[in-house]
C-alpha cells in the first residue's frame, strides 16, 4: 500500500483549506473595488490568508495537496470570469509550492515560506489579466465599473507594476508566514515544525 497516495481525508483537508483561503482572498480582494488601494491587495492578501495558510500546512504530509488545491482555485477563478491567464498563473505557482514543500520537507519552517510564498504568487491571476489579457478585457471592465473606475485603474496598476507586485507578494507571504506561524505556535510545535 503506497503511504505517499492522497487519501479521502486528505482531499477533504484540501476541500476546506481551499475554501477558507479563498473566502480571505475575496474578503481582502475587496481593496480591489477603489483603484488607488488595488496594489495594496498583493501586500495585504498574502499576510491575511497567511493564517488559514498556516493551519493548512499544519495538515500537509503528502505531496500534491498544494496542486489540487491550485487547481480548485484556478477552475473558481476561470468560471468567476478571468481569463486563462488566470489558470497560467495559479498552476505553476501551486505546483511550485508543492514542490519546493517536498523537497526541502514537510514538517521544516523555511519550507512552509518557501512554499508559501510560490503558492501566493497565484494571487498575480487578478492584475496579470489587466496586463495581458488586452484591450477586450479593458473593455469588459468599463462596461460594468465605468469608464471612471477603469481610467483610475490603469493609472494604479499599469504594466510596469510586475515586477513590484512580485515583490510585494514575496513580502506580504514572509509576515504572513510569521504571523500564522506566531498565531499557531503551540500547534507547530505540537505538530514538530521547527
């Protein structure tokens, strides 16, 4: 019998963490909703959802928890209404994560940053289709938020904002990181994480 195979209980884990990493992102993605704070979301939202984060590797021992998880969020987001942009962004950042959780280990600290600081790089799905999904895209969000809001938007996250978005992702999952790890200190150490 293979130890390392998913099994129902893990799939349910995955199941829950997802939804309460997803339920941060649209809580903290609401920054979204006035265009100066936008860029404030790739700080903010990986420092939030670094708690629910937190208590998911907690729960992690096997590999591919992380993609499926990463996979669950990509489907959500492509049905919400981004484009394949989105799946490009999410995929690889949870598949990353996963593997740099396997490689370095499960149960070590600096692989839970490490880890968690690729599966966040997910959250470039939003912005990444105002830089690269075109014009059309453009256009759907003046039809819905106005030409006020878009105009406001392209001036907050122009396409230049890559690189700092990355590092502001980076920063915002190491607090995160810290402050889920400070949050459940008892239970890491319970769960032998040093």
């Amino acid at each position: 019998m293979n130890n390392n195979a998913l099994k129902g209980k893990d799939l349910i884990t995955v199941g829950i963490y997802t939804a309460l990493y997803t339920a941060c992102v649209f809580l903290t993605g609401m920054f979204n909703a006035i265009p100066i704070l936008y860029p404030i979301f790739m700080f903010v939202g990986p420092v939030i959802t670094g708690i629910p984060m937190s208590l998911y590797y907690l729960k992690i021992e096997k590999f591919g928890m992380l993609t499926i998880s990463g996979i669950i969020l990509a489907i959500f987001w492509y049905i919400s209404g981004y484009t394949w942009i989105c799946v490009a962004c999410i995929l690889p950042a949870s598949l990353l994560a996963d593997i740099f959780l396997k490689v370095i280990g499960f149960k070590k600290f600096k692989a839970i940053v490490v880890s968690y600081i690729f599966f966040s790089m997910g959250l470039l799905a939003g912005p990444a289709n105002l830089w690269f999904a075109g014009a059309g895209y453009w256009d759907g969000i003046r039809e819905s938020m106005g030409d006020q809001y878009a105009d406001q938007l392209a001036k907050y996250m122009p396409s230049w904002f890559l690189p700092v978005a990355i590092v502001l992702i980076a920063l915002g999952s190491f607090l995160g990181a810290l402050l889920g790890r400070k949050m459940m200190n008892k239970h890491f150490k319970k769960a032998g994480i040093v």
